[in-house]
C-alpha cells in the first residue's frame, strides 16, 4: 500500500501560496516540508488546490517583479529600459534581427566528393599494408 502521504490538504495549500508569493522555488518549499521535490511535483499533480496554489504565487511575485521593473524602467534605468523593450516589443528591439534571403544557392561537390574518395583510397590502401 505504501508509505501514508504527508500531504495536509488544509496546511500545504496555504503554505504553497505564501511561499511561492514569496518567490520561493520548488526545492526550497521542499526542504520547508521535508520532502523531496519529486513529491512536491507529484502533489502538484494529484491535488489541483495546490497546483492552483503554487500557480498563484508564482503569479502573484512575477507581478510585483513586472511593476518594479517597469517602475525602473520609468525611473530611467537603462538596463530596465532595454530589458523591457526587448522583451514587449522584440520585433523592434531584439539583438537578432531575420532576414529573408531569396534566390538559388548551387554547391559544387564535386571537388569534396573526389577528396573524401581519395582519402578513402588511402585508409583503404593503408588498412591494407597493417595487415
């Protein structure tokens, strides 16, 4: 039957909330609740209350970083400035930019070809004489 689960359905959702609002990442809740992370994955999974819960926080501290950063942004740090340009407008402001490129490419084996055949001639050749 197996080992009885640790799993409280009126503690570790809570807890799930306050501390992924608190930014804090699987394997740290882990270690709070003395398991591993694969049983905070397999938690997450069978119970969706804390799925929704881990969800949540994690949703809730990404907002704040997003207004601080957009606050820096405002306040004219340029780095917060670039960051988030590139990444809310990145057809305008991403380092790599694509270029479409049209017409034929021709490539001439031939020469590659002959060279890889003469080389093989020869690890035939000096195959042979080791024998």
């Amino acid at each position: 039957m197996g080992r009885p689960t640790k799993y409280d359905a009126d503690y570790h959702p809570r807890s799930a909330l306050e501390m992924a609002s608190q930014g804090l990442i699987v394997a740290e809740m882990a270690a709070t609740w003395g398991v591993a992370k694969s049983t905070v994955y397999e938690w997450r999974g069978k119970h969706p209350e804390f799925s929704d819960a881990l969800k949540t926080g994690a949703d809730n501290v990404d907002d704040q970083i997003e207004k601080a950063l957009y606050n820096k942004a405002l306040d004219g740090d340029t780095t917060a400035m670039i960051f988030w340009l590139k990444n809310r407008r990145s057809n305008t402001w991403r380092d790599r930019h694509i270029q479409k490129l049209e017409g034929e490419v021709k490539i001439d084996y031939s020469d590659a070809a002959r060279e890889v055949l003469d080389r093989l001639g020869e690890c035939d050749s000096d195959h042979s004489s080791q024998e």
